[in-house]
C-alpha cells in the first residue's frame, strides 16, 4: 500500500509500519558500494524495491561508514543528478540521505520530500532554515563524534538518556529554526559512536524511551556491524536474518520507521509480526 508523507509522519500514532527503501550511489558504502552508480541501475532497484513494498526511497551520495571520507556537496550533486529525477518517478516519497543544504536543496527541488540528517543539524546550520523554507519532512539522527573517529571507543554514561537528551534537543533545535515538530522523525543511530552494548540497549530500552517524544521513531539496523558481532556473519549482504529480528524487537517497542537494503524479507517480518501481535478483534 502507497503511504503519502502525511501517513509517514502520522505512523506513531496510527501504528502503520513504514519501510524506508536504501539506494546509495556511492563507490564506497558498506554493504552495497559501487552498485547503483548509474542512472538506469539505480531506478530500476528503486522501483524494484517500492515493488517489494518500500514506502519511501532514501538516496544517500555519500557513505557514512565508520572511517569514511567527507564528500563534497558538488560531488553529492554530481552523483544525484541523474538518479533522482528516475527515482523520484518509481511514485513514492523520496527522502535524501544528506547533512549539507545545498545538496538538501537540489534533492529537494528535484521532488524529495524528506531531509534525512544524520547529524541532526549540527554539520550545516542552513539544513534546517532550508527544510522549515521548503516544507519538507526531517529524520533527526544521534551520532556521537563524526563518522571518521566515531567507533574509536564511544563513552556513555547512560546511553539511552543521552540519545533521548540530544534528541529532544535537536527536535527543539529544528523548531526554533521552523521546522514544526509534527514534520520531524528521530532516529538513535544504531552503529554512529556505539558499541556492541550501546546499540542493543539502544534497541530495546531506547526505543521504549524515544517514542516519549511523541514523533515517529526510525531505526536503521540493516546489514550493520552489531549483527556480524552478534552472528559471526563478515558479509553485510548475509545480515538479512539479524536485520529482521532488530527491526521487530524496536517495532514490538513502538519504532514505525525502518531503513533496510533488504525491503521484501523486511516487508513480510513485519507484516506477519503486526499480524501476531495486533490480531483483529474476533
Ligand atoms: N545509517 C546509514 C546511513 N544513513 N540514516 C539514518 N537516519 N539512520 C541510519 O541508521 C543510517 C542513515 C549507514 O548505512 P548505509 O547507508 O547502508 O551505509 P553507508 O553510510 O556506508 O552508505
């Protein structure tokens, strides 16, 4: 079923469980670097996940994996140009994977909806001028540190208030800048500056904390190193099974948004999860 962005930023209060569709055109991301570089590639795995039951694409230019090199927004732009006029005609919401407003601004005007900031304003102050400006809807993410250094031993004293702190701050942030709060998603940053621990904690507590906010809660678990730990699987693109059970624990705990790779096994988890868990009345 197609959700419109109004439907996306209701899910916390509906319930209605959001797929979040990855295409990363990129050289170099974690798990699916160099895949989708070119136009037509990448808008055929868009449309093949909206297919799958993906309600919304985020296009993301530049890889934020531990140790990953900045890229500049004329470079995001270069890399976007062709893509995402062809993915935003697969038909559903558009979100760009972005921390810079100029490249915001270019996602934007060629018909996203979404800013998905996983510095949460911090790294352009314009962001969020330019997301209030334009109506757009925001993805706030924590991260501790910066993508370069962030793994390099993250200290908390308490994750789960921190995260939530910050992110409240954040949310307080975008509103101050215009952005109304009823525009605004929050996500934990499950694998930006956390360790083993700190990202199931995060998981399981966090969510049941963050959903306090009263804004629809994202998670983006998919393929990610915490699931190798666990299972002893190298390959990102075997993690569809850990992927799973991460996206239902935080689903089971109030989390309505997931960013995945791997949509049709998401899709159908949750599907059958909702079922179990919200049977109809008889
Ligand atoms: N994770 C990644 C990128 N963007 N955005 C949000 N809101 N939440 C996340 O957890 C998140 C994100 C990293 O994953 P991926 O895009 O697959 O890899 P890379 O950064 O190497 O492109």
């Amino acid at each position: 079923m197609s959700l419109g962005i109004d439907d996306i930023l209701r899910s916390h209060i509906t319930g209605r469980p959001v797929v979040m569709g990855i295409l990363n055109v990129t050289p170099d991301s974690f798990s699916d670097g160099g895949t989708f570089l070119d136009a037509d590639a990448a808008a055929r795995h868009a449309l093949d996940m909206v297919a799958a039951g993906a309600h919304v694409i985020d296009v993301g230019a530049e890889s934020t994996r531990p140790g990953s090199r900045r890229v500049s927004a004329d470079e995001q732009i270069d890399r976007l140009r062709d893509i995402l006029p062809a993915v935003v005609s697969a038909g559903v919401p558009v979100s760009i994977d972005t921390t810079l407003a100029p490249v915001a601004e270019f996602a934007l005007d060629a018909g996203a909806r979404i800013v998905n900031d996983v510095s949460a304003g911090r790294d352009d102050p314009d962001l969020l001028t330019l997301v209030a400006q334009r109506d757009a809807a925001l993805v706030l993410m924590h991260m501790l540190g910066e993508p370069k250094t962030m793994q390099a031993e993250p200290h908390y004293d308490d994750v789960t208030a921190e995260v939530r702190d910050f992110l409240a701050e954040r949310l307080e942030a975008a509103v101050a800048a215009g952005v109304p709060r009823a525009r605004c998603m929050v996500d934990p940053g499950i694998g930006f500056g956390k360790t083993l621990e700190h990202n199931l904690l995060l998981l399981a507590r966090g969510v049941d904390v963050l959903v306090t906010l009263d804004v629809p809660v994202l998670i983006g678990s998919s393929r990610k190193r915490f699931i190798g730990a666990l299972s002893g699987e190298p390959e990102p693109t075997q993690r569809i099974g850990g992927t799973i059970a991460a996206c239902l624990a935080a689903r089971r705990r109030g989390a309505t948004v997931f960013r995945v790779h791997d949509v049709s096994p998401v899709a159908q988890a949750l599907a059958v999860h909702d079922a179990i868990e919200t049977p109809p009345l008889a």
